[in-house]
C-alpha cells in the first residue's frame, strides 16, 4: 500500500493507494500555518498507518529537484522554501519518499492514465488555490518551453501588425492573469460566496445557484472567471502544437464550468485574427480533485521502478 499526499494552499489532502491506483481511504487537514505546524501535520497522517505503508509519494506546489525532494519555493505556501522534504520524511519513518509538482502529477495522471493518455501533445489546468499547468506528450511530461519562443513566433506567423498587436495584447493579458492568479478556483468561490452573502465560502451552493440562474452579478463574475481560463488555453495553443486540454482541480467536477469555459474559448477563437486557429477540445480530467494523489502514486512507481507505464 502506498500512502499518497497532496499539500495544497488550503488543504493537505492524503490517501493509502493500491497498486492499481485504488484510493481505499482519503481524508484531509487545512493546510498549517508554520512549517513547525507543516512538520507536526504530516507525522499526525502518517503515523496512524505507517506499518500499512510501502512509501510515501508527495505533490507539493512551487519549484521542486525531483531527484532529491528538495523543495525550493513552495509556490502559494511561503514556508516552503530550501525544505529537504523528502529526506526528512525518509529519515522520520525509514521509507522510500518521492516528491513532484503538483501540476506535473495531474498531468501524470491524465497523460498515463485519463483522458491525455496516447496524446502526442496536451495540457492540464489545474484550477485550485492557484492555476497548475503541465505540458503532455506520449504518457510524459514536456520541459524547455520559453516564453520568449512564443513572441518571436508571433512576429514571423502573423502578417499584419495589427494581428500582432492583438495577439500580443491577448498573451500579455494571459501573462498577468497567472501573476494575479486571477484562475483560482478557491477565489472565484470565495468571492462568489461573498455575492450570494453566504456564511463561508461554498462551492456546491455557489454552482447550484448559477445553475437556478437569476442572479445577474453572479453570472458575470462567472463567465468572466471562465474568460480568464480561456485565454490562457489560447496562449498555450498559440505556442504549442496541442490536441487536446484537459480541466483538474475539484471545480472540474463541475459541467457547467467546462461548458462555460468552452463557450468563452470558442468566441474568443471567433474574434479577429483568430480563424487559422483550430478549436482544441476541453473537457474535465478524468480523476478531477483525486488526480494529484493518482499522479503523485504514478511518479513514486516509475521513479523507484516498481512499476512500468
């Protein structure tokens, strides 16, 4: 059995795991506030199933050395910084521990195992406390891509200046969206809660009221929310050659969304300067809120080869 771990902004959320990337049981703490409090958390999950347990496979947000677990910034978690994650786990409880980005594994996930598997060139948006991105190709991850390469292909595809200019509008736009992380999920609920003057924030009530319709602020907020995501798809299709992309985080679970997404990235393929442009199918990754610990499992088993993809 293996036991899975995803430290999100939020929440921490665990599982024990099969070989058959079974969850047999998941639960979840808030995240902690200190790195003392971080440290405590994780011996708590741990401890209770350490004879259970074969390994400890961790997604964790930010910049990580794979080889090593070594965290050197934790993205939205601050704490999170020059952290020997990996060694420290495996030094506390005598196993083998493998820690990834958690955009890598819901990309892992989705490319071995959902719906980018045999995909020669995807992308996975996770929508969460932040916006996670990973680039598919074949069952693995994609590196070395420069933003940089992206505005250089703009001047020598686009044969108008004006047709530049827009573009170059749009990717500057998609650009500050991701610095203002203006594709969090947990903020779209949070301020959408704040709208309908609900006691805390609550996704399932927010969308069944979207779904009831009637509330004029809300849906504004909604599609504008789903714009956001739409043009960092088309700045991902502007640089990449992708077939397909596919939604995670929990809100993925939700239709509506990816219908709503879908319906804002087709108007804004049907503006100007966007016609030689083939639309891309979005749909839900198919393991939603549980892909990160599916994907953090994927990695333990091929990274310590005791299993093959």
């Amino acid at each position: 059995m293996l036991f899975t771990i995803d430290i999100g902004g939020t929440f921490i959320k665990y599982g024990l795991m099969d070989v058959d990337y079974h969850l047999v049981h998941t639960d979840k703490i808030p995240t902690p506030p200190t790195i003392e409090e971080f440290w405590q958390g994780l011996e708590g999950i741990v401890d209770p199933v350490r004879e259970q347990i074969d390994g400890i496979a961790i997604s964790c947000p930010g910049e990580i050395q794979k080889t090593l677990g070594f965290v050197f910034r934790g993205g939205l978690i601050p704490y999170l910084r020059n952290i020997p994650l990996a060694s420290k786990l495996k030094q506390t409880f005598d196993l083998p521990v493998t820690v990834i980005n958690d955009g890598d594994v819901a990309g892992l996930a989705e490319a071995r195992l959902g719906n980018l598997k045999d995909c020669p060139c995807g992308a996975i948006l996770v929508l969460g406390t932040g916006v996670g991105l990973a680039l598919l190709s074949n069952g693995d991850l994609l590196r070395g891509w420069q933003l940089s390469e992206y505005l250089q292909s703009i001047d020598k595809s686009e044969k108008t200046l004006e047709n530049r200019r827009f573009h170059r509008e749009l990717f500057l736009q998609g650009i500050s969206n991701l610095l203002e992380n203006t594709g969090s999920a947990v903020q779209f609920v949070e301020k959408a809660s704040q709208l309908l003057n609900l006691e805390e924030a609550d996704g399932i009530a927010v969308f069944k009221a979207l779904d009831q319709g009637g509330n004029e602020e809300l849906k504004t907020l909604f599609q504008a929310y789903c714009y956001d995501i739409a043009i960092l798809i088309f700045n991902l299709q502007s640089l990449l050659r992708l077939e397909k992309v596919t939604i995670g985080g929990g809100i993925s679970s939700q239709p509506l969304l990816i219908d709503e997404i879908n319906h804002q990235y087709h108007d804004l393929l049907s503006q100007k300067g966007h016609k030689h442009f083939e639309a891309l199918p979005i749909q839900a990754a198919r393991f939603h809120n549980e892909s990160n610990l599916i994907g953090a499992a994927s990695y333990f088993y091929s990274s310590t080869h005791q299993k093959k993809f």
